[in-house]
C-alpha cells in the first residue's frame, strides 16, 4: 500500500509539472488516504502482532 501511495505522488508531480493540475490534485488526493490506511494497518499490525519482552 505505501508503493501506491508512493506511485500516486510521483504521478501527481509528473501531472502537476506538465500542467494537468486535476489530475495532479486526484492523484494526490488518492496517495494521502493510501498513505493514511497504511499507517493505521500498519500501526494496527504493530499492536497486535508485538512480542512481549
């Protein structure tokens, strides 16, 4: 998941620099929620998948 949010933002940039300024606000609006879902999967995954010490 963090891949496509991290795909999404280069082709955000790539849209922005050529001047599709709607697509570049689309792709980036879509990176950001998959960047959030990954950090609550992943901090979900942490609290739950951790050794006690």
């Amino acid at each position: 998941m963090l891949h496509w949010s991290l795909v999404f933002l280069i082709i955000a940039l790539v849209a922005g620099l050529l001047g599709f300024t709607g697509i570049a606000g689309a792709a980036v609006g879509i990176a950001k929620i998959l960047f959030f879902v990954f950090l609550v999967v992943w901090l979900l995954a942490f609290l739950v998948f951790r050794r006690a010490v």
